[in-house]
C-alpha cells in the first residue's frame, strides 16, 4: 500500500485519500490548539505559503491523545486556526495517532520512520513526517524541531 491509497477525512468531513498530493513534498503534522508547540502553527504556514506553488503541502491532522490538548470538535478547531494563524494548508478530522484505534496513515509513517532509538509511537502533538514526491517517508522530526528549521532540507526535495 502506498501513502496516497490511505483514506483522510477532512476538517470539513469529506472523505478522501492522499492522491491528490501525490508528486508534492509533504509535512505530515499530528497538531492540538492548546499545547506549549501551538505557536508552530504560524511556521507551518508560513512554510505552505513560501513553497505550496513550488509543490510543497502542509497536511494538518488535529489529535487529542496527548493531555487532551486538541478538545475542540472540527468547526472549532478549524475556527481556532484560521481565526488565530490564518491556516490555510490542508487539515484534517481529529484522529488518535498511537493505540488500538490509530489512524493507519499514522500506522505507517510510524513504521516507515521509528522515532528516538527505533520507538515508534508518537510522543507529543507536532511531529513532523517529511515525505518526498514520491510518496516515502523520509524524515520524523520532534514536536521540539521548528518548523523555519525544516526549510532548507524541505527545499532540497522539491
């Protein structure tokens, strides 16, 4: 199964799969509105802004596993974004990213790039996958790595 074969739901309720971002570089963000990382929501953007016409996509999938800082259902979460940071990269239906009940895009980048010392589960909200045109996982970033760090190795791949 390829990256683009999984089923998303966007923040709107619209099923789709990753297709459509197929042959663009990809920032796949697990994001939450109240935690200590909510501020890399302007970097995010602003790193959509600066390359999305150069094929380069932010993918923004809220999740409420980590202290339930993601409480909001997706009208205020989408609210909350474009009201507080003027997001306008793509987001997502609220998903869980670890457990029984992980989405299975995060199912496999998790396996695709295993975190600190080969752990696969995610930590905390703002872990980055970077995914390269041709749909493989490349790089997981902690929710620490600022998004205005990516830029130059996310240039490199477009």
């Amino acid at each position: 199964m390829s990256l683009y074969d999984f089923e998303v739901t966007t923040i709107e309720g619209k099923k789709t799969t990753l297709e459509a971002y197929k042959g663009k570089v990809l920032l796949i963000v697990n994001v939450a509105s109240k935690c200590g990382f909510t501020y890399q929501y302007e970097g995010l953007e602003k790193l959509y802004k600066t390359y999305k016409d150069k094929g380069f996509v932010v993918l923004g999938f809220p999740c409420n596993q980590f202290s339930e800082q993601e409480p909001g259902n997706e009208e205020e979460i989408k609210n909350f974004c474009s009201l507080t940071y003027d997001v306008t990269f793509p987001m997502f239906s609220k998903i869980d990213v670890n457990g029984e009940k992980a989405h299975p895009l995060y199912v496999y980048l998790k396996k695709e790039q295993s975190g600190l010392l080969g752990s696969e589960g995610i930590k905390w909200n703002f872990t980055k996958f970077l995914v390269d045109k041709h749909g493989h996982v490349v790089e997981r970033f902690a929710p620490a790595t600022k998004p205005e760090s990516l830029e130059q190795t996310i240039k490199g791949l477009l």
